[in-house]
C-alpha cells in the first residue's frame, strides 16, 4: 500500500468520492505529486487529456493525475489564477470546466455528486478573494453632528461584516470625530 493511503487528509477526500472507477492507482500514488504541506480537499474520477485519472483539489491548486505504468501526467491550475469554474451536470456525470490565465480546461466524466462539490468549493473560493480584494466603500460626506453619529453607526456595521477591516474602522472614525 503505497503512502498516500495514511495520509487523513487524502483517506477523507476518497472516502467522499462517490465512485473512485480508474482513480485507486491516482489515489495510492497521489503523495508523489503533492507539495510539502499541501493539504487534499475533495477528489473525483474524472477525464481530461490522457485518459481516466484523478481531479484533486487542495488549498492550492486544481490537479488533474494519470498515474499510469507507462505514461505519468500530471496538470495543475493554481487556485489564484483560476477566473471561473462552471460545473455542467450530465445524467450521472458531468464536466468540469475551469478558466485559468485565459486558458479553459474540460475535465469530463466526473460523477455528479464529486463535480458539484469540487465546482462549489472553487467557486466559494473565487467569491472570497473577489470579496477580499474590493475595496471598502468611501462613507458620504458628513456635515453636522448627527450625521457623524450616523456615519459612526454605518461604519460600525461594515467593521462587524468584515467589509472594513478595524484598522480602517479606527482611521475613519478618528476622521468623524475630528469634525465634531
């Protein structure tokens, strides 16, 4: 049994495929393709290129594995660069098809339940990063007293949604304040 069958992280990702049909040789062999310290999420049996093999998403990357006796392929998508994830559902397989640096890759046959959740773990990534990296809106311009208070009170209400962060908050309410 090879290695990456003791790995927590990888045993948890196959025990939630739903059908692992040409992948076990993928799964047994997946440590040799993995980076120190990159944890597995999800894995699904899937094609793309080469033939049947094993999509693999860790906290860094998309990967697709062939690990075959003759031809070993391995292709990856940093989850950074990837700009959209569409899951396209079939009658009981779907496919995956992933835009990266303006590249898009269809990886087919994916059973439905495992393409779903690896598109929706994508997508919930891309969402948070595009969250993360909008900026906080500008507060109205504030006039009197009570309009401060206001202000504070919205501003108090971004800080606790996580839109601002509290550094933000603390620079924007010394600004209010010094209007009083």
């Amino acid at each position: 049994m090879a290695e990456g069958a003791h790995r927590p992280d990888i045993q948890a990702a196959a025990d939630r495929m739903a059908t692992k049909f040409g992948s076990r040789r993928e799964i047994r062999h997946l440590v040799d393709y993995l980076v120190e310290g990159e944890a597995v999420e999800q894995m699904a049996g899937g094609t793309f290129g080469p033939g049947i093999g094993l999509v693999v998403l860790t906290d860094r990357r998309l990967l697709f594995v062939k690990d075959g006796l003759v031809a070993k392929v391995a292709e990856d998508f940093m989850v950074g660069k990837i700009s959209s994830v569409q899951w396209d559902p079939g009658s009981s397989h779907g496919t995956l098809t992933v835009t990266s640096s303006g590249d898009k890759a269809e990886i087919e046959n994916i059973h439905n339940n495992d393409g779903a959740r690896i598109a929706d773990a994508i997508q919930h990534r891309l969402s948070s990063a595009r969250s993360a990296a909008s900026p906080a809106p500008a507060p109205t311009p504030v006039s009197g007293e009570d309009d401060v208070f206001e202000a504070l009170r919205k501003l108090g209400e971004l800080r606790d949604k996580g839109v601002i962060t509290d550094a933000e908050f603390a620079a924007k309410k010394a600004e209010l304040l010094a209007r009083i």
